[in-house]
C-alpha cells in the first residue's frame, strides 16, 4: 500500500514538472537600424519573420522614417531629431519593404527583406 502511494506522488510531480502550452515563449528577435546624419546604418537588412526593428535617431538632423513601399500597411515615426530609438517596428509579412526618410528621401532609403 505504501509503495502505490509513493509512485502515485512520483507521478503527480512528473506531471507537474511537464510546461504547459508548448512552454515558455520565445522573445522576439530585435535588430537596430541606425539615423545618422542623411543615412541609415545599415542601408539593407534582411529579418525574419516576426523581427522588432528599432529606429535609432543619432546626429544632429531632424528625420521621418517612413514605409514607401511593401507588404502591410503604411506607417511612419514623428519627425524628430531627438536621440534614441524614436520608432519600433514588427515586420511580420513577408516581402520587400523600402524605406525613407520623408525628410531626406533622396540621401537615406532603406530596403528591409522579409524571406
């Protein structure tokens, strides 16, 4: 009787050691593109599905980024010349994705690749 109340608690704690759902999630991954002073660091990125791109403003010049094209909807960031990362993105869809800045759209184009 004994022996049948221990490998009944055995399996209650292996039962309970087993994560629910799946386990624990993954973070997403994240990737930083740099504003610089009329550029973007890198100019081309390829990300996978699911990224966070964080904008991060340096320099001294106002900036916008802005989507000009790809899949999704339209989004842009404030016009700013504040330090820092002004502007977080997810790309989830799969595509090519370019990128300007609105307020210096022939010096800083960016194309984000979604395989």
């Amino acid at each position: 009787m004994r022996s049948r109340k221990i490998l009944g608690l055995m399996a209650i704690v292996a039962l309970a050691s087993v994560p629910l759902y799946g386990g624990l999630a993954k973070a997403a991954p994240t990737t930083t593109i740099i504003l610089g002073d009329n550029f973007f660091s890198p100019s081309a990125k390829t990300v996978s599905s699911g990224t966070k791109v964080r904008f991060k403003w340096t320099g001294n010049r106002r900036h916008r980024v802005t989507k000009a094209k790809g899949p999704g909807g339209d989004f842009a960031s404030e016009k700013t010349k504040v330090d820092g990362v002004n502007l977080v993105k997810t790309f989830n869809a799969s595509g090519t994705y370019r990128i300007i800045c609105s307020v210096h759209p022939s010096e800083m184009r960016l194309k984000i690749t979604v395989p």
